[in-house]
C-alpha cells in the first residue's frame, strides 16, 4: 500500500512540471518588434511601457509575455522577425522605433492586433484609414517627431543665428523618415537663408566619415534627422559634435542628455505610456479598428547648458524661459 501511495505521489509530482509549463503557455504574449537594437529604446521607455502595462494589471512574467525582436539596425530584417512573431501567434505585435517594423507587420498580418508607436502622419503613410476611426487590426500612438522638421530648425537658428551653412544628417536606410525629414527641412532653411547639404549614414564607420568632411567645409550647424539607428548611436554623435566644435539639434531629449546641445520634440517616454495603456485595452478584449489612435500632445525642449558653454554660445533668454528642462 505504501508502495502504491509513493508511485503515485511520483506521478503527481513528474506531471507538476507540465501542468506549470502548460500554466505558462496560456500567457498572452506581446511581440514587440523593433528594426534597432536593445540600446535604441532607452530604459526609461522600456521602463514605462511595462510599467504602463502593469498599472493595467498586466506584469511581464506573470500576467503577460514579451517576445522582443530586434532587427539591429538591419531594417531588411524586419519581414522576417515579422513573420516569426506571427508564426508564433502572439495575441498583440507592438511596433517601435521607425516605419519599417509597422509595414512589416502590417504586411505579415490582417488579423492579430498591431499597436504602432509612429513619428508621422499614420494615416499618410496607409497605416489607418483616419486617425479617428482606423478600421483593420492597426491602431497606435503618433508622436509627430517627423511634422517638427522646421519647428527644430527654427530653434537651432535662434540659438545660432549667425549660422549660414547647415549639414542635414539623414538614414539613407530607413527611406521613408528621409524622405519626410528632406521634404521639410530645405525648404524651411532656404526660407532662413541656411544653405545646406545634406550628408548619409547607415553605419558607425559612415557616421565618422560624414564628420571628416567638417574639417574641410566647417559647416555652422548640424541638422540629425529623425532615426532609430541614430538614437543608438547618440554618444558618438553628440562626442563628435563637440570634438568638431558645431551646434547640433536633435529629435529627441535622449540627445541632450548624453551632451548634444538641443533636442526638441515630443516626449517620447509619455507616448511609450501611451502604448503600454493601448496593449492593454487589446489584452482586455478591445478591438485596433475601435481605437481612434493617439496624437502625442507633450513637446519638451531640452537644452544642455554645459555644451553650449563649451561651444561658447550664449543662450537667448527667450529660449531658456521657453525650454523644459535646461541640463547644467
């Protein structure tokens, strides 16, 4: 008899682990899709989107699953990774850092719900059929960084208003943040009487050599387009705008924090909150062609004050009194 009662207590006990992996495998799961890598979305965004997500009731590990998939800055990768997550019957695909992760999936799936966190007009770019009502299974958040082209170029000429020579720094990669940046930006500096040039980089090496050119043209300020390979690489952008001495502005504050002299766009830590409430709402049964899709309406101008000393630039007034947060 206690031989009996052993055997079927090491049953119990061999079929425990399959029960708890069949409890796992009932976890919803969010595939997140990124053409970047890991250091392209900061902590603090990262941070946010799962903390909006466990506000909701959804905890990564415990409530929910996230599957991250990262294209390391090899954007032809994302059809692939889209696939994957696809396959893989995620109940959510969560989209970020540029419009290569949102056509790709959109293009692998008409039927799981998309959640895209976009820098431009989704509605220009056939995401959506209208912001209000998007229709299909894809919704988001537009944080508008791509409609600030010349909002940010004003800026720079205020902080720089000698300059006359503007370099645009664009990824020849991800065409269609190119294509916008280009379209605003020479037109608004002709409209300052900036004449500019526009350079290309994919790679760090390329990054470099575009800088090698400011030695022989010393240009009077820089103009970094909007990208997620270059949101990786803010270190080596902002260490080599002060190594060659140029005033430089950028899309967002993650820049300025690490030394670049100006950022100005929207808070992008806010629209990842946005995000995370938005994955939730689905998670909960809510339906992408019901939710009207999100217009960020939180901009930030962030100017660090030490590099600005460094380049010997006197801050006017008027934008310290106008900027969010000036980092000494």
């Amino acid at each position: 008899m206690k031989r009996r009662t052993f055997i079927a207590g090491l049953g119990s006990a061999v079929a425990w682990p399959v029960v708890a992996r069949a409890q796992q495998a009932v976890l919803p799961e969010i595939g997140f899709l990124n053409p970047g890598s890991p250091d392209t979305n900061t902590d603090d965004n990262l941070r946010t989107f799962r903390q909006s997500l466990k506000d909701t009731g959804y905890v990564e590990g415990e409530s929910v699953s996230i599957v991250y998939r990262w294209g390391d800055n090899q954007i032809d990768r994302m059809p692939a990774l889209a696939a994957e997550l696809v396959r893989r019957r995620v109940t959510v695909i969560v989209t970020t850092g540029g419009s290569a992760a949102h056509f790709a999936a959109k293009a692998a799936t008409a039927t799981i719900p998309i959640i895209f966190n976009v820098n431009q007009d989704p509605v220009g770019l056939g995401l959506v059929a209208s912001l209000a009502r998007p229709g299909g299974n894809v919704t988001g958040v537009n944080f508008f960084s791509g409609e600030l082209t010349a909002k940010r170029l004003e800026l720079l000429r205020d902080l720089v208003p000698a300059a006359t020579r503007l370099v645009v720094l664009v990824n020849p990669a991800d065409a269609v943040n190119t294509e916008t940046t280009l379209r605003d930006v020479k037109p608004a500096a002709r409209a300052m009487g900036l004449q500019s040039r526009v350079l290309k980089a994919n790679t760090s090496r390329e990054i470099d050599a575009a800088f090698a050119t400011f030695v022989r043209e010393r240009p009077d300020a820089l103009f970094v387009g909007s990208s997620s390979f270059f949101v990786s690489r803010r270190v080596q952008l902002a260490q080599l705008a002060a190594r060659h001495a140029i005033p430089a502005t950028y899309a967002f504050r993650d820049f300025a924090e690490v030394g670049g002299l100006m950022s100005y766009g929207t808070n992008i830590t806010d629209a990842y909150r946005q995000l995370g409430i938005y994955v939730a709402r689905i998670l909960k049964g809510a339906k992408p062609a019901d939710l009207p899709v999100v217009q960020a309406s939180k901009f930030e101008l962030v100017i660090n004050a030490q590099t600005a000393r460094m380049l010997d630039l006197a801050v006017p007034q008027s934008l310290l009194i106008a900027a969010d947060e000036v980092i000494e």
